[in-house]
C-alpha cells in the first residue's frame, strides 16, 4: 500500500458528491438532524458502517448526499476537501465530474452551483490547485516527489494537483436540460470545465434524449465521457460506441459484438474495481473486465467513481489490481503513467505531466535498486510506446 500512495496518479473517473469523506457526511446528517430535515437514527449507522455498505445502504447514502449538496457552502466544503484527500495520496491530476444542480427555495441555479465548486478549489490550502487552463501557473512543471517510499515534502516544496471539471448531465433531464448544462460548460470554460458526462440511473431514460447534447458539446469543443454498459442494454451500449466518445465509463455488461466494437475504436475504459463489486454489476473481482482488457493491451485507466460511498481510494484500486491481478511496480507505474494520454486537459498539461512521470521514474529506479535490490531496476518505455506491461503474473 506504501508503494501505491507513493506513486504518481491520475483519477479521471471521480463524482464529487459520491467523494464526500464520511467525517464530512456525519457532521452535516447530524446537523440535518438537528434541524429536523432528516431522521438522524435512520442515516447514522449507514454512515458509520462504512467498510461493508450494502447495495440497499449505498442507494441510501446517495439519497443523503443529494440532500446535503443542495446548499451552497456544503458544495464548497466537499469540493475543498475532495481535492485535499486525492492529493494527499498523489493524485497528480484530477478530473472531477457533477451535475449542476438547482435549488429555487435557497437561490441555486445550476450556475451558482458550479460557482460554489470553484470556491471550492480557490479554498484549498494544502496544495497547490491548478485548474485555470492556459495560465502561468497551469503550466508550472509539478514539483517532484521526494522519493518512492516517502511522499512528505521536504523544505518549501509544495505538491500541485491539476484539477479539471466534466458537468454532467443526468439521465433524468429533458434534451433541453441536458442542452442547458453543455451551455453552463461552454460559459465555464475559462474555469477549467473541460467536458461533458452522462450519468445517472442507468435504468431510466433514453440515448436518443441526449444525442442532441451530445452532439451540441462534441460541435464546441468539449470532451464526452459516457457511462456505458451499467445494466443490460445492447442498443444503447451499440449506439454509444458508434458516437465513440473520447472515454467510458464502466462497460460492464458488453455482449461479444460489444467487446469487437470497442477494441476497434481503442476508446479508453474508466475502471472502477471497487464500485463494480460493491453494485454487484460484477459477481467477483476475478472475474473482472480489467483482465481481459489488460491482456488485449486496450486503453484504459483505474479511477473511483465514488470513493466516500464506497469506501476505497485510487491507492486502494491499484492495491486490489496488485493483490488480484499480480501487476508489479512497473505495471502499475506504466498503467498510471500511461492514462496521461487520455486526460482532457490541454497539450501543455500533458506535456507538464510526461516530463513529471519521467523524471519520477528516474528518481523510482534508484529507490527500487536500494530498498528492494531484489527486484530489477524499473524501466519505462517512452508514452508513445504504450507499453501496458507484458503479462499478468
């Protein structure tokens, strides 16, 4: 686990509200109870039983969270802590995605909202936040790790995290709702708004509905990402893939002509282990997509989705992959590194982040040779080559 917090990663697949730390959650469902706008004895236990939540408890959870995050401070202060917490195991560059909510009752329009995610990341002190694109300060090369084994700066040097929003449009939404949220993002561009997500209950809506959306952000410029493959839907997971957007998420339940379509278009996955078995959308983790896809040497990134409901963190996703899969040092630096060429931040960003991985591979290779001379000095391969590790073991 040491190793896996040391390392530099990237987490292109986390929900902010589903982010919240549960410290956070418990404060606030208790004020809410105090106030008499919830039952606090029914929430309190779900809070607290947080390492084995079941699928009943999580939908339960997320009901108290869209509560909780109709208020323009508590956004603030999930939004802060979210990107304290990803930092503070080396999170490197973050996409945060949400949906931008309305509040009439308190004065929140879907603006407000985002508004109250930005003075969020403008709050964080910790770190350095970068997530204004094309500034001086966004294309300051991030300040290197001490050390593979020890991630605590030394003297005035401070960890930076790039930070970068997806709005995302909820499958509840109307196609002008959804066109009104591409809208809120293309005005918030300057901001670090970078792209569009669809998500939400799988079960409900249909793709024709946001197909004009969609199709609006992809005309101007942003980035698509869409939750693919949730439940059982061969015709909408079939029209997805034909609009190919630039990542999905999830693509659990692929059927064969499914798998083809996807490895053909080399559309980047969004993997989320944790999530996976906690939705029972997956039976086991050995018998988890990740492998397959892995072996295919297929584009793909671990992330989340939803690391305060589920209980984990992007160290932990790659701690399981270690455990599960038996990735090595270099398998799961390469699979970190390599999710650089999937972000949606501009070219300067990724060529901050490139020279960031080299020279924190250089600085891993004596690590690796001195604290366990055991293992083979670690090599990477340049990005281009793509180089996803040779086997499982």
């Amino acid at each position: 686990m040491e190793w896996c917090v040391s390392m530099p990663k990237l987490e292109l697949h986390a929900h902010l509200n589903g982010s919240i730390r549960n410290s956070t959650l418990l404060e606030l469902a208790k004020a809410l109870g105090e106030k008499g706008v919830i039952d606090f004895s029914q929430v309190e236990h779900v809070i607290l039983k947080y390492d084995d939540r079941s699928l009943k408890e999580v939908f339960k959870l997320f009901d108290l969270i869209h509560i909780l995050t109709t208020d323009h401070a508590t956004v603030t202060r999930i939004t802060k802590e979210v990107v304290e917490d990803f930092a503070s195991e080396n999170v490197v560059y973050l996409e945060l995605r949400t949906t931008p909510k309305k509040n009439d009752s308190i004065g929140m329009s879907k603006r407000s909202y985002i508004e109250a995610v930005m003075k969020g990341l403008r709050s964080v002190s910790s770190v350095d936040v970068a997530f204004v694109p094309h500034s001086e300060d966004s294309r300051t090369l991030l300040n290197p790790l001490p050390s593979a084994k020890n991630d605590n700066c030394n003297g005035d040097s401070r960890k930076k995290i790039f930070v970068r929003l997806l709005l995302s449009i909820d499958r509840r939404e109307t196609t002008e709702a959804a066109i009104e949220t591409v809208k809120l993002a293309l005005e918030m561009r300057q901001f670090g708004v970078v792209g569009i997500d669809l998500s939400g209950n799988p079960s409900i809506g249909e793709w024709i509905t946001y197909l004009p959306a969609l199709k609006f952000a992809r005309e101007q410029g942003l980035y698509v990402t869409l939750h693919c493959g949730e439940v059982p839907n061969s015709k909408e997971i079939h029209n997805m893939l034909d609009f190919h957007p630039e990542r999905i998420g999830h693509a659990i339940f692929f059927e064969e002509e499914h798998w083809r379509k996807l490895k053909s278009s080399n559309i980047p996955v969004e993997i989320c282990l944790t999530s996976n078995i906690r939705t029972l959308s997956v039976p086991s983790i050995d018998v988890h997509h990740f492998v397959d896809l892995y072996k295919s040497k297929h584009p793909l990134v671990l992330c989340t989705d939803d690391s305060g409901v589920f209980s984990t963190s992007l160290s932990n996703e790659y701690k399981i992959v270690a455990n599960s899969f038996g990735l090595g040092m270099r398998e799961m630096f390469e699979l970190s590194r390599n999710a650089v060429e999937f972000i949606f931040a501009d070219s300067g960003v990724k060529e901050d982040l490139r020279t960031y991985f080299n020279s924190v591979a250089k600085n891993m290779e004596l690590e690796v040779e001195v604290t366990w001379g055991v293992l083979e000095p670690l090599t990477i391969m340049p990005l281009q080559d793509y180089s996803w590790g040779s086997k499982l073991h």
